[in-house]
C-alpha cells in the first residue's frame, strides 16, 4: 500500500465529493449487481423491448464501448449513423471533437467546439470536452508529462496533475479509469473505485478492459473472489487484453492458499501462453511447490500455521482467540516464519496491542528473504508504529500528560500523514484543553484526509456544541454531504431536537403562542430519527408539553415499524415512565433472551418488581394478609438496587424484619453513589444503628457530587432527628448542624431543603439564632417553596412559639392547588390537631380534590364540585377514609339534633315510670362545643307495695319535669339542672366529665350528682301513711348520689381491649338516711369482627360494689334501692351492632351472670342478714333508621331476669339533624338519654 501525501489528499477529496455526488444517485440495485457478476455475462448490452439497433441511445453506448476498445474505426461508423439520424445529437457532435483530435485533425474539432460553446455554453459536458481537447493543443506537454508520471509510479504527482488538467472531472471513461487506478492506491478508496467500476461494468457489459480492471481491483482485497478468477481465465485467452489479463490471473494465484486447485489454475494458465517463459517456469515451480506443500501438511504443526492465518485474515473477531492458539501452537518448530510472524503481528494489531504487533512485524521482515516482501512490511511496521504511538498519547492524556501527548500523536502524523486518526486524536486533546480553534482545525483536517470519517465530523459539530453554539453546529452540519450527515445523523438530529426543546419552553412561558408551539411540535415529529433513544426523547418532550395522546402514538408506531431491541427497550422504558408498567413489561420482554443486554435484563426484573409491588401495596388496604402473601412469593431480586425497592415495599407494608433480610450486606464500597444513598435511606429507616454507623464509615472516601452531597446530609439528619437510636443530643445532630449551616451558605442545589433541615436542627439544638434567621429567609421565599417543604416548615414552627406565622403558612397551603394527597392529608392532620377549622375544611376538599384527580386523569378539569360531591364520591381506602373522618368532625362541630322520645321503664306489678325526655343540642362552633338543652317529663308510680314487716300496703304516684342545660365540648362536659320538679324532693343535680387519651390508654373521670331512679321510692319519694302504733302520713325518699367515676380502658385497635371503673358516691335524700357505695368494675373483650360497618365482640366482666348500710327497705329512713353490704357478680357480654344499606343501624346484646351476695340487717329495723348468689341474663336489641336526610326514627327494648330482679324497657324516639346525613348512619344507634342517666 502507497502512501500519498496530504497535498494530493486534499485534491482527491475534492474528487472524492464529485464522486459520491455524480454517482449516489445512479448506484446499483443488488439485482443490477447480481448482473454485473454473472459469470456468464451476455455478449450484447441487454436491450429492451422499446429499443433497436441504430437508435440513438443505442448510438450512443456503441461509441462509449468502441472508444473503451480503442476501435475508432468502430466509433466513426457509429458516429456516421447518429449523425444521419440526429444531426444535432449533442453528444454525438461531442464524439465527433474528440474523434478529430485524436485523429489529429484539430482544426476541425476547435471549430466543433466552438461552434458548441455557442450553442450550448451551459453544458458541463461542453467543459469536460475544452479540458480534453486542451491534451490535445496547449496543455499536450503537461499531459504527456502526465503519462511519464504514471509510468515512472509517481502516484501523488500524477493524481495532482489530473486534477489541474480536468479540473471538472474525467471527459471519457478512458481517462476516468486511468484515475480510478491511481486512487485505488489507497485503500481507504477501495469501496469507491469498485463501486465506480462497476457501474461502468453494468452500463457497458462484455468490454474486457472493463472487466479486467475491475477484476484487477477486487484481487487487492478477495484473491479467491471466483468472479475475478473466472473472468480473469476468459479475458487471458481474449487477443486485446489477454497478457496483462495473465499477469493479473497470476498474481491473484500468488495470493491464494496452495492446494490442488491452485496447481490446477496454474497448468490451465501456462497452456494459454505455452511460448511465455516467465508463465512457464511460474507452472513449473507451482506444481512443485504443491508437492512439497503436500509433504508439509502431514505435520500438525504446518497445518495450525495455515488454519491461524486463515483465522487471523477472518473477519469474525470471535476466532481470534482461536486463531492465536493455532499460531501458537504452529511457531514451536516454526519460531521464525515469516508468514508466522506477521500473521501473529496481524492478531495483536487487531486485538489494539500495537507495540507486541511491531515487534512481530519487525522479526518477519528480518527472516523474509524476499525483496518483493519488502514494501508490504515496511506498510505494516509503519501502521503498527503509527497505533503504537497514538496508544502512547492516549495513555499520557489519561494520566494527565497532554503535552507528552501531543508529542506522540505528532509523530503519529509523521509517520501517517494521511491517516485522519492522529488528526482526530489531537483535536481531541485540543477539546479537553478548551482550545476550540485548534480542536476545529484538527478536526477539519481529519475531515480532509477522509470525508466520511464519523470521529472527524462529530468532533467538528461537538466544538460548537461545548462552545455552546448549537445554532453554528446545525448549520456546518448543513454543508455538510448526504452521504457526511448519514454518517452523524444522530449528532445532527440532536441538535435539532434540543433546539425545538428551547423553543417549546420559550413559548410556553408567554402567553397566545398555541399556533407556534404547534407548529414546533409538527417540526418534532418531522424529525423521525432513526435513533430509538432520540425518539424517546422526542416523546417525552411531547409528554411534558400536554402531549401525551401523540407521544403515545408515535413510540406505538416507531416499536411495531422494527424489531431493533434497542426500540422495543426505549419503548418499555417510555411506557414505564407513563405507569404502565404490564405494557413495559411486554415490550421488553418481547426482546428476545439472546438479544437482551444487562441493562435490559435488569430494567426488566425492575419493571416486574414494581409491578408486583404496586398490586401488593394496592391490594394491602384491603387485605393486609393477602398484599403479604404475594409479596412473599417473589423472590430475592438479584440486583442491590431492585433489593432496596422491595425492601422499601415491606416497610410501607409495617415489616422491618423481612426488609433488613431482604437487603442484606451489599458490597457498600461496589454501590454507584444513588444507590449508596438510597442505601443509607433505607438503614435509617430501619433505624439499625450498626448498619447505619457502618454506611456513615463506608460514605468516608467517597466524593459525592453537590445533589448526592446533600441528600447524603439529608439521610443523617433524618435519622439522627428521628432515629429511636439515634444519639444526637451528644454530639451527631450538631455535626448534621453544623454541616447543613455550611451547605446553605454554598452554591448547592436544594438550598430550601436544605433551610428546611436547618431549621430543625436548630431548634433541636436550641440554636435560635440560626433558627430565627433561616425561618424569617424560608418564610420570605414561601411562594418558591414547595408544598411539602412549606408543610415541614409550618410542622416546626407549631413546636415552637411561633404559632403565628404557622397558623399564616398553614391558612396558604390552604390557597395552593399543588401537593400530593398525602402532603394535603398531612396538612388536614395538622389544620385538625391546632383546630384551624376553616383552614381544614379547604384542605379536606382539597384531598378529596387531588386523590380524585390522581386516580382519575379524565376528571381533572372538575374543580368546582362541592365538597358533599367530593365526600360521596370519594374512592374508598385508608386515606379518604381518613379524609372523610375529619370532615365528619368539621360538620359534627356545625351540627345539632332534637330528640324526643317515650320511653317506659316498669317491673311486674312495681315501679313504673314513664318518661317523655326532649334533647336539643345546640351548636355553636366559635366556642368549639354545643349547648345542651334537656327537658323530662317523667310519671312514676310505685304500684301496689308493702311497708317492711307489714301486711299495710300503699301505691304512690309523682309527675314533674327535670330540666337541666349543659356544655359538650371534644373531650369533657359538663352539666347542671334539676330532678324533676314537683316530686316529693326535688334537687340541683349537675356533673362534669373529662376524657383523654395517653397513647393507648383512655382516662376518664366523673364528677356528678344525680338522683337514684331504680324506685320510685328512692326516685320521687313517697308520701303514706306509715304503719305504727299511731299511724300518720309521711314523706320520705327522692335519694341524690353524689361522688366520683374514675375510669381507664385500653385498646390499640388490636382484637383485644380491656377496661376498669373505680367510684365512690355519697348517698342522701329527704328524711333518708345518708349512705356510702364503694364499686369496682372491671372486664376485657375480644373482637371477633372489627369493621367499619359492624363488629362482634365478647368478653367477661367483674363487678363488685360495697354499701355502708342496707337501705333497700320501704320503710322510713330507708331509700328504697338494693343497697348490699357486699356484692360480685361475674358475666360474659356478647354484643353486635352495624348497618345495613347506610340507612339502618342495629344493635343487639346479651349476657349471662352470676352473683353473689350479702345483706347486712336492714338498717334501724329488726330483722336479720341474708346472702346467697344468682344466675341472670339480659338481653338489649336496639335500632334507627334515616328516613330523610335529617329525619330518624329509632327504637330500643331490653329486658333483665334474675331470680328477684326483672325489669323491662323500652323506648321510641325521633331525631331531627341540623344538617343532612352524607355519611352513613352512625351505628350503634343512640336512642335518647334520659337527664336522670346523663353520664
């Protein structure tokens, strides 16, 4: 291979354009080719139907065949013909000129010429004929020094001088094959020539100078190439060409392997020229090399040398490997053959090990005693220096030598001058130094050396690319060939996707530009790159500017026009970007197995892990146990960062357990930065001090960039904030401190998060400077905060004495439309907890609003739905039940009700009462409780009864009314009124109650006066004629019980609860005597069905009182009520409430007991004790119905047996609601509470 200069490079690429641009257009279909290469090629160019001997474009192609052969005689009758035909015929007359000059007659032919120049001065053809009849007048010397050059093997000045005399290109095909012979020189022009020769092949079939020089040119390159060895062996036997067709036929077989066809070739070939000397002894020494070479091949040795450089000549780089064994294994007995050198230099050249090729070369040429070898080994050291050297440079660049660099990239170009890498290699170090004009200018001349060198014009567009000029590089990329911008297509279709994204983005910042932003989008699409991941690209544009439908469209359309798994991969990817996640799934595993990369593979088993993670956590708000199942059947991913999502799964999921198994111990220092990070989040949530403290060891070394770095910061402060193990009052939180102080005040990103962090670890630290200025700073930027960081914000300040300005911040994420639902149901809890009443019912709707726009795209333009819409509508899980809990309470706090009711108490034959009770309960929201208003109307009636120890009976009866009006407040109550009025004994009675909660448990406690209504002894008291020896009329009885109730319960939502009662209550009355009650009570259920529509509970149940005196006689002094001295009684409660179709509540329970008991002699009278025990069961059944959105009607029965005790109730009543009913009924139902039970 010849080496030119780059002077003459420079020329030939200006041919090279002309080149590509004359004949791109006019390439060879594959069945064209086909026919070029038939080895029986027919005897006449093939005419069409349409055409026949002596038109004119038959004409034509005669004389172009005729002047190939060098058969003017041929040309001039052909020209005769045409002319008779055509007299005008402007190729023809063209013909003619060049006819008259090489028959010297140019007289004539400049009168031709002028004549044309008249006619048609336009015509390029008329330019390409002055440059050839110039050969012929005043530039005959040049073109004879031209034919010197080519003879004497001055390939650079002969192609320079082709250039001057034809500066338009080559007027005949003679000339033009004469050139095609000079730049076939250079291998990098291989493909060129051949495809130029065989146009002119099919255009001209059966010329034998044309099929020999392609011939001649396909042997530099595929030696067993059957085509040319066929038509080499015809064209010897062809009287014109036959000679140089043998040289040529000779060479070729100098190149192939020697076997027994190849002696064959070389018999066949020296019966042709029996008289030839060289052809003869070339036979002679043929056969007997093919003797020898048969003796040769019975060593294994031999055989592996010509099996490796069949290998290494190969051009599947899977053999290499195999081919270096073979070789190997062939220079143990051959350690200085030649072949075997340069063949194993080959290997290393190919494998990018230039300097052992060099060494390989160097031996081979030392043992070759051939001196024809010479100049093919001469190439191969100074390729393989060249490489050794550019590896050297790029080595330096990465150890930070660009000087020693350009040194060695230099003499690279020495060596090479017209090899466009060291060029490429320069410009490239030039571009890492910023020197973009020197970086253009290598690149440039890159280009120059190769025009389709794709390293050279990336780079030329790169310079203006990192000069950030990308308006400059679309518009070199203009001036650049068809066949150039194929070669950066991708570059170039960048530029123009990034410069339309600028243009989105500008008009969607200002107002009326929906025809231009349209018309940007219409550009976008016009694009269609061929590159999947610019497709991608594109439609995420689309997406991001409100296109989705189109975005949609167009990566559907792109994945189903290919099979490129790099398309189907962007597809997957696109549609996991858009949540759907089964699609992606099916699109890359579409792929097939074999065709997958790792990166697919692993966003594969991702898409799947999310997937199943999305179903399990969907599925855990409605059946915990089955979301866990599901999620146990998938098995431990394989990738660290598919680990951590799954992990992250189980811990929404309430299992930190499993997540910490999941996990496991990943190689930290192995992890890219994300995923050291998300790592971190990940053990802080788990809250594992030693895994943590080991991850905070391992971040030590590494250098995180500036988002990594403050997520890294993030990570520490959320568990040193919130970490149960944390110990950052000692020492840690105040490094997180001091750090976040420092990120502030430098030029980070996230500075509000960063605020936002900073503000809490000051107040953790009691560091109110910091505290007070960064607040002040983040409530100055609130309208650039986001939502969640003004909520973090306003959670602080509430911890602080600066209610104030939460109270603000908290009233405007009221006002803002962004936030997720669970940011807006955060900030509900908050708005809930500090009793901002309006600012909560803005943000219940709020959530309502997101939620319902979050699962329902299609719905997001409703924004004017009430907030009763909101609340009916509203999707059912945790969440918006949740929501709708507290708009319950917002709504209860504007509600009120009137009850009214019968309700009738009696025993068999004793002790009836009759009450009529009337309930109002007022709102009044400003004082955050309701006024209660209660009114009794109440009939007792002692029937017929016996004074103790005697036979004389009395039957009483009372009416009056209790009155009394209260406060309800959230968590106590209080109250004051009177029994009712008109009763033998009439008196103030009131209470105040307080409940509240610390953690699980629930306080209670009472402090109360009320009557005892179990008789109307002891209720109304009685006015009789008492028994005695002077019998008179008496009142007596109307007992009040005043003490206290206090009460703890626990229960953690759990299957099981538990409660207690302890109370102490005084007892007097009219003429009664005083009395004392000590009770206990005490019990634990389980909940056998707890939902949010019904429940099944059981329990037991302890109770145990203790009475002073036993004052249950009717007798004077005595109250009338079962007063023992000790009593317990142990019972199992089954109760069941729920609702049915939202309108109906029920309820229903009952219990058996059993007691024991003991009296003491009835107070003040004669007589003695009594004890014993008793089995007794009871049963309550209750239920209530809407009727109208405020209208309820309701009823209540229940009765109790015993041996001595059976009482009998029930109830009617009607409730009217201030407001209408959205939620449904509340259950169990709540009949109206009589003022004598009032709590």
């Amino acid at each position: 291979m010849s080496v030119i200069s780059g002077r003459t490079v420079a020329k030939v690429g200006l041919l090279l354009f002309f080149l590509i641009q004359a004949y791109s257009a006019c390439a060879l279909t594959s069945k064209q080719r086909e026919q070029v290469y038939s080895l029986s090629p027919p005897l006449m160019h093939p005419v069409s139907p349409s055409q026949t001997i002596d038109t004119v474009d038959w004409l034509h192609s005669q004389i172009v065949t005729a002047e190939l052969m060098n058969r003017d005689d041929i040309v001039e009758s052909a020209l005769d013909r045409l002319l008779a035909v055509s007299p005008n015929d402007l190729n023809g007359q063209i013909a003619l000129v060049r006819l008259s000059a090489r028959k010297n007659q140019l007289r004539q032919a400049k009168l031709r010429l002028n004549l044309l120049r008249v006619q048609h001065s336009a015509k390029n053809t008329v330019l390409l004929l002055e440059s050839y009849l110039s050969i012929y007048t005043n530039k005959r010397s040049d073109y004879k020094r031209l034919q010197l050059l080519e003879k004497l093997g001055r390939t650079e000045e002969a192609i320079a001088s082709y250039d001057a005399l034809f500066p338009y290109g080559m007027p005949t095909h003679q000339l033009w094959l004469a050139y095609l012979s000079l730049l076939g020189e250079d291998d990098s022009n291989w493909a060129l020539v051949k495809d130029k020769l065989e146009q002119m092949n099919y255009h001209y079939p059966n010329v034998p100078i044309l099929q020999l020089r392609l011939a001649s040119h396909l042997r530099t390159r595929e030696p067993d190439n059957p085509w040319m060895l066929e038509t080499l062996q015809r064209l010897a036997a062809n009287p014109q060409v036959g000679e140089r067709a043998a040289k040529t036929w000779l060479k070729a077989l100098s190149d192939l392997p020697v076997d027994a066809e190849w002696a064959k070739q070389h018999v066949i070939l020296a019966s042709y020229f029996p008289y030839d000397f060289a052809i003869q002894q070339a036979n002679l020494a043929a056969q007997s090399r093919w003797k020898q070479e048969q003796e040769w091949l019975r060593d294994p040795t031999y055989r592996a040398k010509l099996k490796g450089i069949a290998l290494v000549k190969s051009d599947d780089p899977e053999k290499l490997s195999y081919a270096y064994e073979q070789l190997s294994y062939a220079m143990t007995t051959r350690p200085n053959d030649p072949q075997l050198l340069e063949a194993m230099g080959k290997y290393y050249l190919r494998q990018g090990q230039s300097e052992q090729a060099l060494l390989y070369f160097k031996r081979a040429a030392y043992f070759d005693e051939d001196p024809d070898n010479t100049t093919k080994y001469q190439s191969l050291v100074r390729t393989a220096q060249y490489w050794t050297y550019l590896d050297r440079g790029d080595q330096l660049v990465v150890e930070g030598s660009g000087q020693e660099a350009k040194e060695y990239y230099n003499k690279a170009q020495g060596l090479l001058p017209d090899n466009p890498q060291s060029y490429i290699r320069q410009a490239s170090l030039a571009l890492l130094e910023n020197d973009y004009l020197l970086a253009s200018a290598r690149y440039r001349k890159g280009k120059q050396k190769d025009p389709l060198n794709a390293a050279a014009l990336r780079g030329i567009l790169n310079t203006y690319v990192m000069q950030r000029q990308p308006q400059i590089a679309l518009q070199q990329a203009g001036t650049f060939t068809p066949a150039q911008q194929q070669l950066v297509r991708k570059e170039i279709d960048t530029l123009k996707i990034e410069q339309l994204a600028r243009r989105l983005d500008t008009y969607s910042n200002s107002q009326n530009n929906q025809r231009s932003t349209q018309q940007v989008i219409d550009q976008l699409v016009q694009i269609n790159p061929s590159d999947p991941w610019l497709r991608k690209e594109i439609a995420d544009l689309l997406i991001s500017h409100e296109r989705q439908g189109l975005a949609e469209r167009l990566m559907a359309d792109w994945a189903a026009g290919t099979q490129e798994p790099e398309m189907a991969y962007a597809y997957g990817l696109f549609l996991s970007q858009q949540d759907y996640s089964r699609e992606a799934i099916v699109a890359i595993a579409s792929i097939p197995k074999g065709k997958r990369t790792v990166s697919m593979e692993i966003s594969l088993e991702r898409l799947k892990l999310k997937l199943a993670i999305e179903q399990a956590v969907a599925l855990y708000e409605k059946d915990p146990e089955k979301a866990v199942r599901m999620l146990q059947s998938y098995p431990r991913p394989k990738t660290v960062e598919n680990r951590l999502s799954l992990a992250f799964a189980w811990m929404r999921m309430g299992d930190l357990g499993k997540a910490r198994l999941i996990i496991g111990s990943p190689n930290l220092s192995a992890l890219s930065d994300t995923l050291f990070i998300k790592y971190g989040e990940a053990v802080a949530v788990l809250d594992d001090k030693f895994l943590f403290d080991r991850w905070r060891a391992a971040a030590q070394p590494r250098t995180f960039n500036d988002v990594l770095q403050v997520q890294y910061y993030q990570v520490i402060a959320d568990y040193e904030l919130y970490g149960v193990n944390a110990d950052y009052a000692v020492g840690n939180i105040t490094k997180a401190h001091k750090t976040f102080q420092f990120l502030l005040n430098s030029d980070v990103p996230s500075q509000d998060e960063i605020a936002i962090r900073l503000v809490q670890t000051s107040h953790q630290l009691e560091d109110q400077k910091t505290f007070t200025y960064v607040t002040q700073r983040l409530i100055q930027r609130q309208p650039q905060l986001t939502y969640s960081q003004q909520l973090k914000l306003a959670e602080v300040l509430y911890k602080t004495d600066n209610s104030q300005d939460a109270t603000l911040m908290l009233a405007k994420l009221g006002e803002r439309s962004d936030g997720t639902a669970i940011d807006k149901w955060e900030s509900l809890n908050i708005a809930m907890d500090k009793q901002q009443w309006d600012t909560a019912e803005k943000l219940a709707y709020q959530t309502l609003l997101a939620d319902r726009q979050a699962k329902h795209p299609a719905k997001k333009e409703e924004q004017n739905l009430t907030l009763e819409t909101m609340y009916l509508e509203a999707d059912d899980y945790w969440l918006t039940r949740n929501v709708k809990a507290d708009i319950d309470t917002l709504r209860a706090r504007e509600d009120g009700h009137i009850k009214i009711g019968l309700d009738y108490g009696f025993r068999e034959g004793e002790n009836h009462e009759l009450n009529v009770p009337l309930e109002a309960r007022i709102p009044l929201s400003e004082y955050d409780g309701h006024l209660l208003f209660k009114l009794d109307y109440v009939q007792v009636d002692s029937g017929d009864q016996n004074f103790y120890d005697s036979n004389v009976s009395f039957d009483d009866r009372h009416t009056g009314a209790a009155i009394g009006v209260g406060w309800e407040a959230k968590d106590w109550r209080a109250d004051i009124g009177t029994t009712p009025l008109n009763f033998l004994n009439t008196g103030i009675v009131g209470g105040i109650e307080k409940v509240f909660d610390i953690d699980k448990y629930t306080f209670r406690a009472v402090l109360s006066r009320r009557p005892e209504t179990s008789t109307t002894l002891s209720y109304s008291g009685i006015k009789a004629v008492v028994p005695s020896t002077v019998p008179s009329e008496q009142e007596w009885g109307g007992v009040l019980k005043t003490g206290i109730n206090l009460g703890l319960s626990w229960d953690d939502g759990g299957p099981y609860g538990a409660w207690s009662s302890a109370q102490f209550h005084f007892f007097d009355g009219k003429n009664t005597v005083d009395n004392t009650r000590f009770a206990l009570m005490g019990g634990g259920y389980w909940k056998f069905v707890a939902e949010e529509d019904k429940r099944l509970s059981a329990g037991v149940s302890a109770f145990y009182m203790s009475y002073d005196k036993n004052l249950g006689e009717y007798a004077v002094g005595h109250g009338g009520y079962y007063s023992p001295q000790s009593y317990f009684s142990l019972s199992l409660p089954v109760s069941y409430y729920g609702r049915y179709q939202n309108t109906w509540a029920y309820s229903a329970y009952a219990s058996v007991s059993h007691s024991w008991s003991e009296l003491d002699v009835p107070y003040g009278l004669n007589g003695s004790e009594d004890s014993g025990s008793d089995f007794g069961y009871s049963l309550r059944l209750a239920t209530e119905k809407r009727v109208s959105s405020k209208w309820y009607i309701g009823a209540l029965v229940d009765v109790e047996r015993s041996e001595s005790y059976e009482p009998n109730h029930f109830q009617v009543y009607v409730k009217y609601t201030f407001n209408e009913g959205w939620q449904p009924i509340e259950t169990p139902p709540d009949p109206v509470t009589l003022y004598a039970d009032y709590y």
